[in-house]
C-alpha cells in the first residue's frame, strides 16, 4: 500500500477522522435512505422476501461489477463485458445441450464458458497490454464482434432444453437458507478481496493504475499483470453469465444488453475511480446494492422501464461528481 | 509510453528528418492504402458495385456516416469522447418528426415552415446536448467517456419513454422527396450537404482560431490554458459543434427513412469512432484531419455496401467492423513500433 500512497497524492491517512467515517459510510446510508423512501411509497419494499429479493438480484450483479473493476484498477475499461455475457449464455447453454442435457452436459458448458471468456479476455488483453491500442477502443471493436457472433451462433434464437439440475442448483438452491449465488458472489468478493490486498498481482494492479511508469520502473512486468487483468474480467463474465442462464433457465443472446453500462456504473457508483488505482471490490459491491435497491424500488413503485434508464444515466453523472469532490480535498 | 510521446510529435511538428514511414503515416498513408483495396477488390468481385443506382447509395450512406464521423472528429481531437453520437441522432430524428406531425395539425399546408422547423428545434437540442455535456466536462473535469456514455443512458431512455419505440410518421411528405431523395447536378442532396460540413471542418480547422485552439487544448489542457486559451470555452464549442452535426444527422436520416426512430443510431458511436481512428485522429486528442475523416468515412461505407451486395448478414457486418477498426488501430501502433527501433 505504501507504493500507493506515494505515488497517488490522494493518499488515506492512517487515523480515520469522524468526516472519514462519514465518507465511508456515505453509500450505505444512502442505500438505507432510498430503501425507506420507496417503503414510504409502497410498503413491499421493506418486506423481509423483497430484502432477500434484492440481495440475490445484487449479487448477480456486483459479479459484473467486481469484474469490471479488476481492469478498472489498471486505468483499464472492458465494455464487451455485456456482450461476453450473452455470448457465454449462449454458447454454453448450446454445449449442455449439444451433450445431451443431463448433469454431466453442465461441465461441457463450463467447459466452453471458460474457454470463450479466457480466449475474449486473452485477444483484450494483448491487444491492450501486448500492442498498447487504447482499452476503450479495443473493448468496444470487441464488443461488437462478440455481439455479432451471441446474436448469430444460435440463429438470434435463446437456447432450450439445459438440465433442469441446471436451475434447481444455481439459481434456486440454496445453503443455510441463503440462496445459492449470494453465495457464490460472496465467495468471489472474498477471493478477490484477498487478492488484491495480499499478492503480488492484486497490488500490481493499483500501481500500473495509478501510475503505469513508476509500476515498470518499479519492476512489475506489466504485460502479463494486464493481460491477466483482462482474462480475469473475463472469466467472471462468464461466471456471472453461467448464473443468469441457470435464472432465466435457456442460452439469451441479449442476455447482457444493459450488463456493461450496469456494472461501469455499479463499480462507479461504488467509488471505483477511472482515472485507475482506488477503489476496490467492497466498493463495486456496495455500487451494485445501490444500483439494485433503486432499480427494485422503481420496479416495485411501477416507473416505466424507459425512464429508468433515465435515472441510470442521471446517477451515474451525479456520483461521478460526487466522488470527484472526495478525491480533491 | 514513449511511443505516444511520438505520435504527438510526429504529427504536431513534423520534422524535416521525417522518414518515408513518418509520412506515410502522417499523410494519411493507412486509410488511402485501405480505401483504394477495399474500391478496386469491390469492383472486381462485384461488378454491380459500380452501377449508377448502387454509387448514389454508397454516396447517401457516405454523407449521412460523414456527417457524424466529423462531429466525433472534432470532440476527438479536443481530448473528448463523444459516445452520445447516436442517441443524439436518434433523439432529434423523433424531434423533428414530431415537430412535422404536430406542426401539420396546427399549420396545414404550411410544408416549408415545418421543415425550417424542424431543423432548427432539431438543432437546438442537439446543441443543447453538446453544452450540457461540454459543462459536465470542463466544470467538474469528468471523464468525457463516462458523461456521454451516461448522457446516451439518458437520451435514448427520452426518445424511447415518447415513442415506445415505435416509429413517429406523419413527416411532411415534400422533406422526404426533396431532401431524403432529392438531388441536385445528379448528386444526393444529402451528399452536398455532407461535402458543405466537411469543407466548413476543413477551413475551420486550418484557418481559424477555433480551429487551432481545439488543436491545443486537445494535446495538453494545461498548456494551452497558460498559453492564453480559453479552454473552457473551446471544450463547448466543439462538444456543441459536435451535437448539431448529430442533430442534423437526426434531421437528415429522418428524410431519408420518412419517419421518426427512436431506435436508429444504435452502432453509431461505433461507427464515428472507426471512422476517426481509422482516419488518424488520436485518442489522446490533438491529432486529427477533417479530410482524412472523410476518407475513412468512405472505406467504411464502400465495405458495407460490399457487405450487402455479397449479401453478408447484417450481424456479421458488425463484426467485420469491430475487426476493421482493431486491425487498423494495430497496425498503425506496430508500424510506429517498428519506425522506433
């Protein structure tokens, strides 16, 4: 963390100040807020099934974001997250069902999850890191060569006839009483907590974001970092993607549509910041809750799904203000 | 990074050691050599690309990619982003239908008027996006990727909250007959509409102070603000600039399709990115040539005209852009790679 510190002059100090505790906790009151403002609307919001309702939709979401941020870190940007999504779902589900549909066929369509996400993640990153073309660009172009390929493999048809074990597992089981992906995201936020704060790569990760020369000159091999950045995103795609296709229960090749805008948002939301180097994957957590608990008070108090998206936009400009403040005092 | 420290060089101050390579690549080298591959490899595989029916059309899809291509052109090389291209467009399509449609219930017969209009309403706001954007970006330095992708989110959830995505007709009927197909001296109107923007680009971009100043504040923000700029204000009028180019965008595709969609200029921001990049604007800002912009234009409109007349579906027409767009980025950086070494 040192490193950070001295290369970022937004440094954190050591002490936590009551203003700092304020400024952590700013989301999470923020959250609180919301949720009782739509309960004083409509009272289902703050129902015991509707809170258990917005922790499972947050996690499949802050999946994306957790994704999102790992390149995010790097000064980076993946915008065929959205489009990977939909392409795994689909590729993965016509795999199980190429395999016949029984339990077994699920492995086959993790099989090819993982080798379509690794091989997107892999063509990003050495495009990025490899030739140094810009993210955004290359992210994009990407975007619409997967969007390409989700919407034709299948003929722009979703894909039936998966293992029900399929659905019954990862989307409605559940352990303890808690459903199955809250699990598996809080598994994943732990992983990565982990890994960013105590390996090698995780802190490699802050420094090229958030200042890519001193990280050569420091010694990290940045090449590889990044592409393993990239690959990583990519990978979560797919594991988010595998999730929602166990929800929906059939391969969609507009799965992701929204998915990219969404997890930028969470992560930004969250406080990650795009400039590279702060942020983390608690961060990307609590922007999903946010985006979560809005998007389900609006949904439950009935706003058009238009003017939503409104919203999304709106919020997205108002947090990047206010976390801009944030990083300059 | 060294090699991005080059780029600006090359193409600020070219120096009169300049390599063959450096003005290959200065001169627009890559999109020429791309454009005239893809014009004769069309010609030879599909004779009927050269038909005059088929040229008129390359030429209308031409100008209406131009058009936007210009507006991303000049927001690029100010040091922006413009991902609202297409939701701008879309946007002000429904505008201006709405306008015609409500306009011939209060003032029938009134078909000139409406379209003045029309255009003008259309303008406005495409302006007023460009200011809201610009202030977003110079007041709180927000990443200009992030507001415009936010400010899409926002116009596209608009166009589509008042149309519910289903097409607005009623658009006066002698706009489509004179602007969406009209000609003059047997071109598209819409073409010498296109021609008259990119030559404005052109002398504003060589003999203006706007022009220069868009340069400046394009390939260091602080240094063009010590040097006297005003950078604030030259970050508004390119963004604004930039939103009445989409805007009459809007107003043209509008003529061309005869109704108002809320649903066109989805692969737009795509498109206009290619077409700069391609055309040698740099994503760091600073660096970019109207007339190359328009070169680019046209390659891409020559390959999806190829595309269609190959009858390549139109899915896979995104794909072989994405690949355009990364293949022709590569490139460029490995040709500048090996000039280093």
């Amino acid at each position: 963390m040192s490193t950070e510190a001295k290369t970022q002059p937004i440094a954190q100090p050591s002490g936590l100040s009551p203003k700092e505790i304020l400024r952590a906790a700013r989301l999470p009151i923020a959250i609180v807020v919301v949720l009782i403002l739509f309960g004083l609307v409509e009272p289902r919001v703050l129902s015991f099934g509707n809170f258990r309702n917005i922790a499972l939709q947050a996690s499949y979401l802050a999946i994306f974001a957790m994704a999102q941020t790992m390149v995010l870190l790097t000064r980076g940007f993946d915008l065929s997250l959205g489009y990977t999504v939909s392409l795994v779902s689909v590729a993965a589900s016509m795999a199980m069902v190429a395999m016949g549909g029984g339990d077994v066929s699920i492995l086959y369509g993790v099989g090819a999850a993982v080798l379509i996400a690794g091989a997107i993640g892999l063509a990003n990153g050495l495009l990025i890191a490899g030739i140094g073309i810009n993210p955004l660009v290359t992210t994009l172009g990407m975007a619409n060569m997967v969007l390409a390929l989700a919407s034709t493999i299948s003929g722009g048809f979703p894909v039936t006839g998966l293992p029900k074990s399929l659905t019954a597992e990862f989307a409605e089981g559940s352990l303890l009483a808690i459903p199955t992906p809250i699990w598996i995201a809080a598994l994943v936020f732990v992983l990565l907590f982990l890994t960013l704060k105590a390996t090698r790569f995780g802190r490699s990760l802050y420094i090229i974001g958030a200042n890519p020369r001193a990280a050569v000159a420091a010694g990290i091999r940045t090449v590889p970092v990044l592409v393993l950045a990239y690959v990583l995103c990519a990978l979560l795609a797919a594991l988010g993607a595998l999730l929602l296709t166990a929800r929906t229960g059939s391969g969609e090749p507009n799965l992701g549509g929204n998915l990219t805008l969404e997890a930028i948002a969470a992560a930004v939301v969250g406080g990650v910041r795009l400039s590279g180097g702060e942020g983390g994957v608690g961060a990307a957590v609590l922007g999903a809750l946010f985006v979560t608990v809005l998007s389900n008070g609006m949904n439950l108090v009935q706003i058009d799904g238009y003017l939503q998206q409104i919203c999304l936009g709106v919020i997205i400009i108002v947090s990047l203000i206010v976390n801009r403040d944030e990083a300059r005092r | 990074m060294s090699s991005e420290t080059a780029t600006m060089t090359v193409a600020n101050a070219p120096s009169h050691r300049a390599s063959r390579l450096d003005r290959f690549l200065m001169q627009g080298g890559i999109v020429i050599t791309f454009l005239v591959v893809a014009v004769v490899a069309t010609a030879l595989i599909e004779p009927r690309f050269l038909n005059r029916l088929n040229l008129l059309n390359v030429m209308r899809n031409f100008a209406l990619l131009l058009i936007p291509s210009l507006a991303q052109m000049l927001v690029m090389t100010a040091g922006g982003f413009d991902l609202s291209v297409g939701a701008v467009v879309a946007a002000t399509s429904v505008v201006t239908a709405a306008v015609m449609l409500v306009g011939s219930i209060y003032f029938p017969g009134m078909e000139l008027a409406l379209i003045i209009a029309s255009l003008v309403i259309a303008l406005g706001v495409g302006a007023l996006v460009g200011l809201v954007n610009a202030g977003l970006v110079s007041i709180f330095s927000l990443s200009p990727f992030m507001v415009t992708l936010a400010m899409m989110s926002v116009l596209m959830g608009i166009a589509l909250y008042f149309t519910q995505g289903i097409p607005i007709y009623g658009v006066v009927d002698s706009f489509v007959a004179n602007v969406g197909r009209g000609q003059f001296l047997s071109l598209p109107i819409v073409l010498w509409v296109a021609l008259g923007v990119l030559a404005a680009c052109i002398i504003m971009q060589r003999f203006t102070a706007l022009g220069r100043h868009i340069y400046a504040v394009g390939s260091d923000q602080r240094s063009a603000r010590l040097s006297g700029v005003a950078t604030s204000r030259t970050l508004i009028a390119a963004y604004m600039l930039a939103g009445l180019l989409a805007a009459l965008t809007g107003f043209l595709m509008t003529s061309r399709l005869g109704s108002g969609q809320s649903t066109i200029g989805g692969t737009l921001a795509l498109e206009t990115i290619a077409a700069a990049v391609i055309g040698g604007v740099s994503l760091r800002g600073g660096v970019g040539r109207a007339e190359l912009v328009a070169l680019a234009a046209l390659f891409l409109s020559v390959i999806a005209n190829a595309m269609n007349l190959v009858q390549v579906d139109s899915k896979y027409q995104t794909l072989v852009l994405g690949a355009v767009l990364i293949v022709a980025l590569a490139i460029e950086r490995l040709l500048l790679r090996k000039r280093q070494a």
